[in-house]
C-alpha cells in the first residue's frame, strides 16, 4: 500500500450544546478528536456536525471497546471491515449519517482508507466518498501509544454558578443540564470540599457579584490546587450565558479551532475563523424592564479569515450581543456603542 506516512494524535474537542430562541436545544458533548499531521480531522470534512466513538459521556467499558475497536483488537461494527470515524452527536443511529472509514493493519502500520458518508449498512463509495481525504499510514507505535493512553475517557465539566439574582441562576442551571453540562448554584465556594471543587471546569459569575467575592472565590479554587476558568457573566440572558460557559469549558488550543474571534461595534461583526465553516449569529438585546429581545442576524459559509459581517440595526440597538457559532465552537461578545440597562 503506497499511501505516504501522516502523523497521529489525540485532542480534546467540544460539541457545543445551546439553548434556542425557539425553545429547542442541541446537546453538548465532550469527546476526543482525530489529529492528522496536526490538524484536526474534523476540519477536513466539510463543516460536520459530528463526534469521534472517544465521547466522554459514554459509560467507561464502552469507551475501552471502543479505542479497543480502533486498534483493531476487536471486530469492526461494519461490514468490509469500516469503522465509525465521526457520528451524530444526538444519538448513535447510523441512519441519521456517520463518516465511516476502513482500518487496517499493514505491517506494524495501521492505514485508514476509503472514508465515506454512510446512513446505511454499506458505503458506495462512487457515490458518497470522500475522494480527497486519506488514506492515510500511521506509525504503529505512535499509532498505539495515543490510543493506549486514553485509559479514561475525557473528563466530565460541570461548571459553578454564583449571582445574586437566583432566579436567573436557576434558570441557567436547568438550561446547562438541558444539553448535558452539570451546573449547581452556591453563594459560597470557599464552603465546598476540595473533591467536590475538582469536579468543576468553570466558575461563572453574575454581573452583580463585586470583585472581593469573584477573587476570594478563585482563591478556593487556587488552594485545592485546581485550575478552573472564570467567566464573567455579560448579562441575564440565559442563552448568552451558556455560550459563555460553553466557551469556557472547551479544553482544546485556539490553533484547533474553527471559531478564533468575534467582536462587534455598531451595526457590524468581526468574525476570525481558521478553516471553511458554517456560521450562526444570533443577536442578544436587552430591552426596559430586562425584556430580552433575541434575533437570527447571519448563517452562511464562511472562507478562513476575519470576515465583516453587517448586522440589523434593529437587532442591535442599546444593550445587545452576540453569540457566533459553529459546529464544533461558540463565542459570546457584546456590541460596543449601546448603552447598558
């Protein structure tokens, strides 16, 4: 088999989960990306909606089975020896589409050929292949040492919710739960056990809570000696405040991801993104009396680079913001020029 050797690694990634205008929501799911001569194989397919079998939500014996599967110490789950590579990251139907790929060993190399989408039992390759991906020949102890290093599947996050408006707190917790991410509410941090601290990623914190509070809180985190990201809440906008955390807890470096900047200043947004993706922009406004006012103001594909993209009037007048998403990435950021409520 002549294909040339491409390096192999592992990365933590993030499906971000969110909470809809229409009320609907899209799970969050953490798991681990596939990366090739160092850049995440997602990237390459086209702005997929997808997850690796590596999800950290999945029960611990699974997730052995599964790397097992990778390392072809078990049976492929497809016929003509393929593998699921990326799945739907709402359920584990083949139906709804997977990329697919066939592993196998060549020597002390595993190679991964012939990748397709598949919402079947068979791939047709003619028609569904993805014809400039792959194959691909890995090192077998590279190979095998990434893979044989995921003794854990990827932590669970929760996050730690302290405001003073509890109502809003409650609001968010049910919301962050919606989609799969833990949340629990506490006016005191410093109260909670240094094991129950580890199991937090992220700390947020409402706009209200004063700069004595926010650092004396961080100092608990700091004396249990665990690393947690801080986020400052922008606003009582439970949509928002989800993108922030969603931000928040994705563990992997900026160079891996799709989504890289966002700001907004009058009626325009700059949007910095690393490779050909699909990008949704929704506008946050905060109206009298804390009406919150939320409207679809971009969707389209979007080249790599920072792009400027013009934004409603309407949508953005007085307090507002705005969340950019991607497939696999979200950020939040306010509209600067409107007066704050």
């Amino acid at each position: 088999m002549s294909a040339a050797y491409a390096t192999f690694g592992l990365a933590p990634a993030t499906r971000v989960g969110a909470v809809l205008a229409d009320g609907g929501y899209q799970v969050h799911r953490d798991f681990v990306d596939f990366v090739v001569d160092g850049r995440p194989l997602l990237f390459q397919l086209s702005d997929l909606d997808a997850v690796s079998p590596l999800a950290s939500d999945i029960p611990p014996t699974i997730f052995t089975e599964q790397v097992r599967a990778l390392l072809l110490e078990a049976e492929p789950p497809l016929p003509d020896g393929r593998f699921v590579i990326y799945g739907c990251p709402e359920c584990e139907d083949l139906g709804c589409g997977a990329v697919t790929a066939v592993i196998e060993r060549d020597g002390e190399d595993y190679v991964w050929r012939d990748f397709a989408w598949q919402t079947d039992e068979h791939a047709d390759l003619e028609l569904n292949g993805y014809h400039g991906i792959g194959p691909f020949r890995f090192h077998g102890p590279e190979y095998r040492a990434a893979l044989t290093a995921l003794s854990e599947g990827p932590p669970r996050r929760r996050v730690l919710l302290i405001g003073a408006r509890v109502a809003v707190l409650a609001r968010l917790a049910a919301a962050l739960r919606t989609i799969g991410i833990g949340a629990d509410i506490t006016q005191d941090a410093r109260a909670v056990s240094a094991g129950e601290l580890s199991d937090y990623g992220a700390v947020a914190f409402g706009r209200a809570v004063g700069e004595a509070e926010r650092a004396a809180v961080l100092r608990a985190f700091e004396h249990a000696g665990i690393e947690v990201a801080a986020v400052d809440g922008l606003a009582p906008i439970v949509p928002l405040l989800v993108a922030q955390i969603e931000h928040a807890l994705d563990r992997g470096p900026l160079a891996r991801r799709l989504l890289t900047g966002l700001t907004a200043a009058g009626c325009a947004a700059d949007v910095d993104v690393s490779a050909r993706c699909r990008v949704r922009i929704t506008a946050y406004r905060l109206g009298r009396f804390h009406r919150i006012r939320a409207q679809e103001v971009y969707d389209g594909v979007l080249e790599p680079g920072r792009h400027r993209l013009a934004l409603d009037p309407r949508a953005v007048k007085g307090e507002a913001y705005v969340v950019a998403r991607t497939a696999g990435g979200v950020l939040a950021a306010p509209v600067s020029g409107g007066k704050r409520s």
